[in-house]
C-alpha cells in the first residue's frame, strides 16, 4: 500500500478544519450502500411486464391509454451569489476619488499625488487594504469597504485633497533641545527613521530624519515637527523608556511574567505589556516590542509549543512576507514584520506575534528550538 502525506503551509491563518482542510474527513460511502436511483422524483417504478395491456376490441393498448407519469419539474440551478453594489470602482473620477486616495494613504496604503482617478494604483491599494481587514479582495470600493476605511481615518482637508500642501507652526525645530527632543528622537528609533544616540539636541541627523518620514507619509517635508508629523508619529510609537531616552541597553526583567514562563525554554508574551520575553531557565535573555491581531483576528492566548520554523516564510493565505517564523498554533507564528518596523502599533497582524527588531528576531530565531514553550498572556 502506498500513502500518500499532504503538507499544506500557512501564514497567520484561520483555525484548521475549514471546509477546504484536507484533514476534514468526508463522508463515507459503503460498498453496501444503494446506488443512488435514477428514476425522476415522483416518477412510480415500472412493472414487470414491458407489454402493453390489451384493449376489449383485442387491439393493443395505446400509449394514451397507458397511466402518464406526473411530470418531473426541471431542478432549479442554485443562484450565484450577487456581488454587493460598487460605490466606487476603476475608471471612476472625481472628488470621493480624492478623499478614497487620501483615507488610503494616511493608512500607508496609497502613496504619491492624490488624483481623484481610479486608476490601477488606487485599485491595488483598495485590494491591499480590503485583504487586512478580511473584506473579499476585489479592488472595489463597496459599502463595507468605505465604512471601514473610514472608521480608520479623518476626513482630509481640502487643501490635503488637492494637493496644496501647507505645514503647521513648528512645535520642535533646528536648534530646539530638551526632553522633548529626546522623546522625538527616541520615537524615530522605533520607527526605524533615525540610527544615531539620542541626544537631545535637534541638529541636522534629526531633521533629514524628520524630512523622511514627513515625505513617505504624504506631510509637507520641512525637517520641522508640527501638529500633524507629531500626530503621525505618536500614532506609530510608544511612549519611550528612560532606558531609551538615555541610550542605555535595557536588562530584561523576570518581573510581571507568567509563572508558565520560568521554568525550560519559554517566549513569554504578554498582551498586556506589548513584550515578548525570552526566557531560559527563568532567567530572561531578550526582550522584544510585539504587536498582535486585531479585534477581527486575534492572536491566540494560551499555553503552546514551537511546532515548527521556516526562515523564509510567505503566508499562503496572504500572499505576505513572514521572515523568521516559529509556528506555534495552526497558522499563527511570531515572525519579523517589515510593516511593524514602518508603521509601527498603526496597524495591526493576521493573528501573528509581529517583531520589529530584525538582528534581535535573527537571534532568537537561532536559539528556539522545536519543542519551546510559546505562552501568550494578558
């Protein structure tokens, strides 16, 4: 006998045993079982004799003296589901484009000039956002898309919708220095826009730091913080540490962790602090920030176990990237997120641990080991 094994990967996806899961078992068929009949519903089975009966006069019988059958009622083909209306889709124009095109790009799903064509960048950007949020991925603006773009974003200014880019008053500047400076600093390391010490002091490494992250994110590129880069930024950062804004190596701590995590090889993950800790024998080696699913796709919480590992991971679900994954339940790894590095807690995974400190993720990657204990907690 020859057995054949199915290997089916993912990538943060949903629970096994879909109706696509090849482990679902399938409803038997006996060799005892009936053959199914292929008499028409409602047609009587015939009877034994294929003779026609004889009429009085000694004629054979006619057909029409013969019981008709009713007649069987053709089956009716199952209705194919009907997409739901577009309020927005490719080729069009006009001033929703515009706002579409802008709600997209505060959400780093749309960049460049906003147009108000609907045109293939818009689409791709629509597909790319609709796959996120689990909405079906047809580049088409329906009423569920809208509804949950805009739930996400502002309505844009005019100016912002025609492209009249006009900079807020400075709130920190060139030659400003202080603490403040130092939390702006410390939050472009998070951000992965500024590599040097924090220093306190806004000179020139800061404000090119400053001027990139204002020009991918669509804010008129001055090198100065107003109201609306300060906004931006916060929105994908945390509030930094003392140990961040006085460029000290922080110790990970066996404070505040699960009693699951201080015994073997553990990744102690906690929801409630945004931290993964790696732990050996209760004594805490790395310390990572994590993000997690959203409200539609949570991560999992509970105690499990690494179950395998994949250096070069792509989501077969999602058609994502997913560097460095240790698989701990179905689809949901801890794996590195180029999209948590860019774009911070603005943003959410697939139900996937995200880490955002590549040279740390490549270490932990090479110390876990099939068999680790991977304990998500609030």
């Amino acid at each position: 006998m020859v057995m054949a094994l199915l290997v089916v990967t993912a990538g943060c996806a949903g629970l096994p045993g879909s109706a696509a899961d090849p482990a679902v078992p399938q409803p038997a068929v006996s060799a005892d079982s009936p053959a199914p009949s292929e008499d028409l519903p409602g047609t009587p089975s015939p009877e034994p004799s294929d003779q026609l009966s004889a009429s009085p006069s000694g004629e054979p019988a006619t057909p029409a003296d013969k019981p008709v059958p009713p007649t069987a009622k053709p089956a009716t083909p199952s209705a194919k589901p009907v997409p739901p209306p577009a309020l927005l889709s490719s080729g069009d124009d006009g001033l929703q484009v515009r706002e579409l095109q802008h709600r997209l790009r505060q959400l780093d799903w749309f960049s460049g000039d906003i147009t108000g064509t609907y045109g293939a960048a818009t689409a791709r950007a629509v597909t790319g956002f609709q796959d996120r949020r689990g909405l079906d991925a047809t580049g088409v603006v329906d009423a569920k898309t809208w509804s949950s773009l805009t739930s996400r974003t502002r309505m844009p200014t005019d100016d912002e919708m025609h492209n009249r880019f006009v900079a807020g008053p400075a709130l920190i500047k060139r030659g400003s220095d202080g603490d403040r400076v130092r939390e702006l600093q410390a939050r472009l390391k998070q951000a992965d826009w500024f590599s040097g010490p924090v220093t306190g002091t806004y000179a020139s490494a800061t404000a090119a730091a400053v001027r990139s992250f204002q020009g991918k994110r669509g804010i008129p590129v001055t090198g100065d913080v107003d109201q609306r880069t300060w906004d931006r930024l916060t929105a994908m950062t945390r509030t930094p540490t003392s140990d961040e804004l006085h460029n000290r190596t922080p110790k990970p701590s066996a404070t505040g962790l699960d009693p699951r995590c201080m015994t073997g090889r553990a990744m102690c993950i906690s929801k409630r602090t945004n931290s993964l800790v790696w732990v050996i024998d209760g004594q805490p080696q790395l310390r990572f920030d994590v993000r997690f699913g959203s409200d539609e796709l949570p991560t999992r919480e509970g105690a499990f176990s690494v179950g395998w590992k994949s250096r070069d991971h792509v989501s077969t679900i999602y058609h994502t990237k997913m560097p460095y994954a240790m698989f701990f339940s179905g689809g949901q790894a801890v794996h590195y997120s180029p999209d948590f590095a860019a774009r911070g807690y603005n943003g959410a995974s697939h139900g996937c641990v995200n880490v955002r400190n590549l040279p740390g993720i490549q270490s932990l990657f090479a110390q876990a080991r099939v068999g680790d204990k991977v304990i998500v907690y609030r």
